[in-house]
C-alpha cells in the first residue's frame, strides 16, 4: 500500500508541474479544467492498473518446484512482549483526520444553505438576497448576494453573468470533488496546488465570458477591485471578488501563444509515459525456443520441523506448561530450518527433482502435532497457494546461470488470520524477491482461518520450499 501511496503522489505531482510549465499560461481554459481533472482522476488510479509487456527471452527449459506447506511454529501470545504498533497508529490518526475533514466539508455546505435571506427566482436562476452586505457568490445552482445588488427589482448584468457561468458550466462539482480527494489523501501535498489551479481556472471560465458579452474589461476590473473589500470567508463558493485578482487581470489582456495548441496535444504523451512508469507491469515471456517451461507442484510431506524445538513443546505440554515458542527458540528454529532445507548445490548437474529428494531424507520427519492444537487454514486450502505461487512465478526475473536455485518463503499469520509478513531466504537474491513475489500474489489480501491452541488463536508461521531447475538443452545432430 505503502508503494501505491507514493507512486499516487509522485504521478499526481509531475502532472501538476506539466499544467504549470505547459498549460497555465495558456487561455486554453475549458482544455486545462479537462486536465486537471482528469490528472487528479488518473494519478489515483493508474497505480492500481496493470500493463502486460512481452519479454522475448532466450532460455531453457526450466522447472518451477513449490513445495508443500508444511512448517508450523507455535508462538504463545501470552508470552511474548506487547510493542507498540506504529503502523496502526498512523493508519488511526489518518482515519481521525480524514473524518475531521470530512465533518468540515459538511459544515461548509450546512453554513451556506442555513444563510438566511429572501429567496427569488431571477431570469430563471435561483436567488438569494442576504441581510449582510457580502460580495456576490454561487453554489451549486443559487447566487447569493446582498439586498443592497438588487435594486430596481434588478441585478448588474456583469455580476449576475459572472455568478450563473459559474452554475452553469458546474463549477461547485468541480471544488466539492477536490474537497472530497483532499480529505481522503490529505498528505498528499500536491493536491492543495491542484485546488488552487481549478479555481483560478474557474475565474478564469468566467471573466472569459464576460468579457465576451460586454466587451469593456476597464469597467469590469474596476468593478472588481470595488468588491475586493467585501471578501468573506466562506468555503466552497465562487466570489465574484476573488482573491486572485492581478493574475485574473493579466489573463483578461493575454493572448494565447503560436503553440497553445501543441502544448495541449503534449498532455496525451504526457499521460501514456506516466501510465508505463507507475501502472504495475505483468511480463508475458515469449521464449525463442520450442521448449515450454515445466511448472509443477509438489505434494510430497517436507519434513521441516526442528526435532528439539518438538521435544521441548511436547515436555512443557506432559507438565501442564502448555506450548511455549519464545524469540530464542524461534531464531533458533529458523536457523536450523534453514540448514535443513536449503542445502548448498553440491553439484551442478543434479536435476531439482532429485535434489528435492535428498532433502527430504536428510531431514527426520515430525512427531506429531499436539492435539489440542488446530492449524491455520487458507480458504481453498493450501493446495491453491502453491498453484497460483507456480503460475505467477516469473523465471525471467532470474539473472543467474545456475543450473538449480532453492529459496524458502516464510508466511507469518497472527492471530486474526491476517499475513503479517512474507519473507524469504536463500543464496540467490533475484530468486528469493521472486519467490516471496510469487508467494504474496498467491495470498493476496486473503484472510486465514487462525491457528488455535486449546481453543484459542495463537501466531503461527508457515514455510514453502521453492526451487528452479533450469534443464540443459539437449543437442542436435
């Protein structure tokens, strides 16, 4: 998630600077609300994309071999040390802040509809005519302005056009839809820039109009610094005074340059360059070679347990102890776990079915489990881990030119039945990345049925043997 985050920001921030270096100076004013809005909607989204690129590869043939799921490890929760979780403290504080902002949006809009007022209908555009001597403003389809505008039983034609182009081209979809992104990624700071730019770019809409309905953008600046003094501090509406007003005098005057339009055709690159880079990338390897890659499962018991370690449980269980599993016998565990089935290649021409083999015989086989204790459950079983980890294995991934590599992936769960973490270990580092890559799209987000002793969850830890077999080609005459 941490990834998706960061890409999510870095994509949302180099659209931003492309608006600014590109478009901003630009009265290309419908063309830039189209891209900024559809900048914020796609650097939120392509990180969750994915895009299947074709890897022509020369290799040989090669077996994937995913061992059975066979390794537990007992961890009594009422021994081990409570710390404090920083993860989930942040994950709070971010949920906290994103129901305050939240809460501050729905107060926004409550405060403009409770403004009281009298309610008029003016060439078919919903009026407000407040008691308080406030500038003119929109929301949603309503203007809001004070009874001293409405003189004559009429409203200045500049400011009641400035306010409906607002309402017309629904400028209020516009800040409600950034108010709702700023207050779910709210530490993302480029989107305080991008909601400074669509409403600049709003004034922008609306000056443009007026300007071509009347003509005379003397009289329409001073009328607006006339209003100036009249700001208030409202959220979510359009002032007709607002704030920004030398940058909106100096596009009332600009002219588009020779290559406005170039500069907006460069927007579409821009998108498709940035979909390659943040999209998540799915390899579909084309080999040169006739032979297909070989990708199995293997069933067979991997006999993984540390013999001492069982000694240890089975003699605290006979006492009334009950089953105990601290950091010393877990390191201890894991060390010799490791010994056990990750062996140094002895020879490079071993096949990795028979490497498989000498594995298992070289290591004793478990006494069995207590009885009042339940393993984890994956739903679908484990059988479905150990496809779906040898159907995403990716071997193109693998720089080395050995003839067999072995990695084994550990799956920590707690008591919840949530995957704690993925981890893998061996010599090779390319192959270990790939066989926890492989071994985490397997479990996806996917929640387990917890492990239980006497009936309660407790942590538990699973392990898979995977190794890769890159078979030799055979000559030809």
């Amino acid at each position: 998630m941490e990834i998706i985050l960061l890409k999510t920001i870095l994509c949302s921030g180099m659209l931003l600077g492309f608006y600014h270096i590109f478009l901003a100076k630009e009265k290309t004013f419908v063309f830039n609300r189209f891209y900024l809005l559809s900048a914020l909607i796609f650097s939120l989204s392509i990180p969750f994309a994915t895009i299947e690129t074709k890897q022509i590869e020369e290799v040989t043939p090669k077996t994937v071999l995913v061992g059975e799921i066979s390794q537990t490890i007992l961890q009594n929760p009422a021994i081990q040390q409570e710390s404090f979780d920083y993860l989930k403290a942040l994950l709070v504080l971010s949920v906290l802040i994103t129901g305050f902002l939240f809460l501050k949006l729905i107060y926004s809009v409550l405060k403009i509809k409770r403004l009281k007022g009298k309610r008029i209908i003016y060439q078919d555009r919903k009026i407000v005519l407040l008691q308080k001597d406030f500038a003119p403003f929109s929301f949603w389809d309503t203007i809001y302005l004070s009874e001293n505008y409405f003189k004559d039983s009429k409203i200045d034609e500049t400011i009641f056009l400035h306010e409906n182009i607002h309402i017309m081209q629904k400028h209020t979809a516009d800040i409600l839809f950034i108010k709702i992104i700023k207050a779910v990624f709210w530490f993302n700071p480029f989107i305080y820039f991008y909601k400074k730019a669509i409403i600049n770019n709003h004034e922008f809409l609306a000056d443009e109009a007026v300007i071509a309905e009347n003509k005379n953008i003397k009289v329409y600046q001073e009328l607006i610094l006339q209003e100036i003094l009249k700001q208030q501090n409202i959220a979510l509406i359009h002032q007709f005074n607002f704030n920004n007003t030398k940058k909106r005098f100096i596009m009332m005057t600009k002219k588009n340059s020779k290559f406005a339009t170039t500069k907006n055709y460069l927007a579409l690159p821009a998108f498709i360059v940035l979909a390659f880079v943040f999209a998540e990338k799915v390899y579909a390897n084309e080999n040169t070679k006739a032979a297909d890659s070989k990708i199995t499962t293997d069933t067979k018991k991997q006999s993984t347990y540390y013999s001492e370690v069982y000694q240890k449980i089975n003699n605290d269980e006979k006492k009334g102890i009950g089953v105990t599993f601290n950091d010393n016998d877990k390191n201890d565990f894991l060390s010799h776990l490791e010994k056990d089935t990750i062996k140094p290649q002895e020879k490079n021409n071993i096949k990795a079915e028979e490497n498989h083999k000498s594995n298992d015989s070289s290591i004793p086989a478990p006494p069995p489990p207590s009885s009042s204790f339940v393993q984890a459950e994956f739903p679908g079983g484990v059988s479905g881990i150990r496809k779906k980890a040898a159907e995403v294995f990716n071997p193109a991934n693998i720089k080395d030119d050995k003839e067999t590599l072995q990695s084994v992936v550990y799956i920590s769960i707690d008591e919840t039945g949530k995957v704690e973490k993925v981890i893998s270990t061996g010599i090779q580092e390319d192959f270990n990345k790939e066989a926890e890559r492989s071994v985490k799209l397997a479990l996806g987000e996917t929640l387990w049925k917890p492990a239980t002793n006497a009936g309660k969850p407790v942590k538990t830890a699973f392990s898979i043997p995977i190794s890769l077999h890159f078979e030799k080609p055979k000559k030809t005459q």
